[in-house]
C-alpha cells in the first residue's frame, strides 16, 4: 500500500506527544512481528485509543490499519484521512464485509488493528469480546497480538470532559502472540480474554501511583477507583443505545 499520509502523521503526533509532556511505559514491543500479517487486539478505554495504539508496533517499523467505526468514516474531515491510512470501516449492519476486508489486509501482509469489546469500557475493565478477533486471525492464518492501553482515557473517554493538559504517562503493554485455529472461537476468544486482564492487571498495579490515587475516576472500581463497575457501566451502555435509537427514530418521523 502506498502511504503519504501515515509517515507525517506518526511524526506530527510525535511532535503533539512531547508538547504534552506525555510519558510512555513500552513493554513487550518486540513481540509484535516485523513482517507478514498481524491482527493486533487492543482494550477499548478511549476515543484516542487508536492514535496512541499504532505505537505499539511503532518499534517493529509497521503501520497498524484499524478496523473503526463507520461514523468516523462518514466525518466531513475524519473520513478522508481515515481512507488515506487505509484504515477499515465497520459498518455493524454488515460485519462480514468488513471482516472480508480485515482478512485480505492480513493475507496481504498488513499489520491491522482491533477492538474485541467493540465499545469503549467504561468501567475501564475488559467488557464481553466478540469472536471477530479469534475469527479473523484464524481465517488469515496470523498471529493474534494482545494490546494493553491504559492512561489513555484521562485525555477522552466517555461520560467525562477533555483534558490535555501536560505530564501524563501513557502505559501500552504487548503480550505474547496467540494463534487461533478457529475450531472453537469462543473457547478462543475466553483465552484472549484471559490474558489480556492478566496484562491489563499488570499494567495498572505497574503505573505511576501518583497519578492514578485511589477513588481516581479513571480507576476500575475493583481497584479502588471511581470508575462504575461492569454491572453499572452494563446498564448505562443500554441507556446511551436507548438514547440513540429514540434520536434516530425521531429524526425518521420528522
């Protein structure tokens, strides 16, 4: 794929990393594969979670094309310069196409990037993942790469403002690289599961204790945050979906 955009983007955000005085914890970098095919599968904690997890694969010399959300790609702005860097659109009414499209990057080579929860968490703790992942990289024949984000959400993150201010650490753990069959996707999406808490544990009990004090909001409640618990996060995620179809329903009738 021929890339203009991405190079200049990776060193603009580079620039705006250091502005911000942001503090990164890398671990694990190398396991993500220098070449052929490679589905990286990250947590969802924040609308930036995409900028900051193409650095995980930064050190190997790929470019992550992320599978997101087909309002980003509508964006009168977003939209163009998310085709310029060849990122993926999901449309959830038609999935397959996008999964089809996720394959032949793979096959092709590309390092691709998902979100199993396909939402962002906002207990900040792993939500249910779907098989897209397991399913994807097993059709492909790749690896399947767990990917930890975390301080990302203090900058943008549902139900909170924006905040960029200077000095935070933005912690981005990668485990080993898994490698589904696809003969029982959801036993192997329950492993992917498992250990990406196991790496998301380890990354929260692993940052800086200073900024995360307890009864922080961005900290999961198991861990004496403020964040809302799975339970609580569960029934403010049907609320938002109920809010969304009512809108939707109102714009048809007008």
């Amino acid at each position: 794929m021929r890339d203009l955009t991405y190079p200049p983007i990776i060193v603009t955000a580079k620039v705006a990393f250091r502005a911000l005085g942001q503090r990164f914890q890398l671990t694990g970098t190398e396991q993500v594969p220098r070449t052929g095919g490679v589905l990286l599968a990250y947590n969802h904690i924040g609308y930036v979670d995409f900028i900051y997890g193409g650095l995980a694969a930064n050190p190997s010399g790929r470019l992550v094309r992320f599978m997101a959300k087909h309002d980003l790609f509508a964006h009168r702005y977003v939209g163009p310069l998310m085709r310029s860097l060849h990122h993926i659109e999901v449309d959830r009414g038609a999935g397959e196409a996008s999964a089809r499209t996720a394959v032949e990057y793979l096959r092709a080579g590309e390092a691709v990037g998902i979100f199993p929860e396909a939402t962002i968490s906002r207990a900040m703790e792993l939500k249910e993942f779907k098989t897209g992942a397991v399913r994807i990289a097993a059709e492909a024949g790749v690896p399947l790469v767990p990917v930890i984000l975390w301080g990302t959400q203090r900058m943008m993150t549902k139900d909170h403002p924006r905040d960029f201010s200077r000095g935070k650490t933005i912690a981005i753990r990668v485990g080993e690289p898994l490698h589904p069959t696809g003969a029982d996707p959801v036993a192997e999406t329950a492993e992917l599961h498992r250990v990406m808490s196991r790496l998301l544990d380890e990354t929260i009990r692993a940052y800086p204790a200073d900024e995360q004090p307890p009864g922080s909001w961005w900290l999961p409640a198991s861990y004496g945050g403020g964040a809302p618990t799975l339970e609580e996060a569960a029934r403010l995620d049907a609320e938002e979906q109920r809010a969304r179809a009512a809108r939707r329903a109102a714009r048809d009738d007008s």
